[in-house]
C-alpha cells in the first residue's frame, strides 16, 4: 500500500483530497502545521526521517486568504513559496515524489495542458 503525505490536511483542498482517496489503495500521512512546518527544513527532515516509507507528497498547504496576503506579505511568501520549495528540495534527499496544486490566482486558467514550474505567471487580479 503507498503512503502518501498530505500537507495542510485540514484545509479545504486538504479534506477534498481525503474524500476523494477514501476508496483508494492507500495510506494517508495527514498533516498540518501543527503537526509539520513545511517552511523549516529541519523540521522537514526529522518528519521524513521518522517517516521514510513515504512514496508522495501532496501538498496542500497554502496561504490562500488573498485579501490579507497583501498584508501579511512576509508569511504569505513563507507559506505559498518557501514551503514547496523546501518540500521539492526533501524530495529529492529523501526520494518521493512531490505533487504541488496551484490555484487560478497564479496562473489565469486558459491553459488547455497542465500547467509546469517554468510557464508564465498570469493572476486573475
């Protein structure tokens, strides 16, 4: 059975992807900031260590109150960009395979591919 870690577990997309799994030949690792603060690294690294049969991360983990991002710039950045960062830099130490879900407030949805790191930033607003 593979293990998957999902960050933010207790956010919205984090519960949707607990409902949508429910049937699935899998094992959840379910956390959240409590539990894990994916902008340490250290902290990162413990969880993995204590953790290695871990196969995939998804992350769910975000700063999504956008009003108040423009506020809070500083955790904003910590959470939406330090974070996966420091997971994408774990899953190559620790060798599993990181899936990273964006919203619609970075790329403008009028892709018809799957969107990649490397494509273009184009917010809504």
């Amino acid at each position: 059975m593979k293990k998957v870690l999902i960050t933010g577990s207790n956010g919205q997309l984090g519960n949707e992807i607990q409902v949508a799994s429910k049937n699935a030949n899998i094992e959840l690792i379910l956390t959240d900031v409590a539990s894990l603060d994916i902008t340490n690294p250290a902290s990162v690294d413990a969880f993995l260590v204590s953790n290695p049969e871990i196969e995939y991360c998804v992350n769910c983990a975000a700063y999504t109150a956008v009003d108040k991002a423009e506020e809070d710039q500083e955790l904003a950045d910590r959470i939406n960009h330090i974070g996966p960062k420091t997971l994408a830099e774990a899953s190559q130490k620790h060798e599993f395979k990181l899936i990273q879900i964006s919203t619609d407030f970075v790329f403008d949805g009028s892709s018809s591919k799957p969107y990649k790191e490397a494509d273009q930033a184009k917010p809504i607003s």
